[in-house]
C-alpha cells in the first residue's frame, strides 16, 4: 500500500470516530437527566469532535505540502475555551441551586468556593 492510502485510511478512522464522539454528545444532551450532566456532553463532544475534524482537515492539507493555520488557531481556541465555559456554565448552575442534590464535598473541609459566602483572606 503507499503513503497516500495509508494516511487517507487513517484520517478517515479519526474522522470517523470524531463524528462518533460528536453524535454521542449530542444524544446526551438530549437525553441525561441533569443539567450538569447535560453540561459533560456537549462539552466532551466539541472539545473531540470538532477537534479531530480539524486535526483531520489540517493534516490533509500537510499530505498535500502545505500549512493550515487557520485549522491549529481554531483548534487551540476550542481547546482553551470549552473546558473554560462549561466551568462558568457549572458555577452558575451551583449557584442558581440547580446542580445535582448530591454535590460530592469539596474535600478540603470548606465548602466549595462557588457556594462560599464569605471572602478569602489575601
């Protein structure tokens, strides 16, 4: 087999399996009963889904000898602001007391920072 065929194989298995992460994320959405639950999904399938679409899409272009910027900028941007997001979307469900009734402590024998009602001393 040559390179050419090898690397369109492999690609078309990562684009593949991002499009299974995409539309199982999807389905949670949908279908989970919490809202943080609901929150997991989406997040999980961009940050895999579109990212592996990317990946796919930006080393196509390298196969072909030539440099995407555009698609690294992208991937780097949802990299960084998912995880960010769905962080400020829990912390408003946490304080509209909309979160899961059975919120693990926090472990440091405070509760969590989210909920605290006094400020940290500096």
């Amino acid at each position: 087999m040559t390179f050419d065929l090898l690397l369109d194989l492999a690609l078309s298995a990562l684009l593949i399996g991002g499009g299974i992460f995409a539309f199982v994320g999807s389905y949670g959405l949908l279908r989970l009963p919490r809202p943080m639950q609901r929150l997991h999904a989406p997040t999980k399938a961009t940050t895999i889904g579109v990212g592996s679409a990317l990946v796919v899409s930006a080393l196509d272009l390298a196969g072909q000898g030539l440099v995407s910027w555009q698609e690294a900028l992208i991937t780097l941007f949802l990299l960084l602001t998912a995880p960010i997001s769905a962080l400020v979307l829990a912390k408003t469900l946490i304080l509209r007391g909309e979160a899961d009734p059975d919120l693990p402590a926090s472990g440091t024998g405070k509760p969590w920072a989210t909920l605290a009602s006094e400020r940290p001393d500096p």
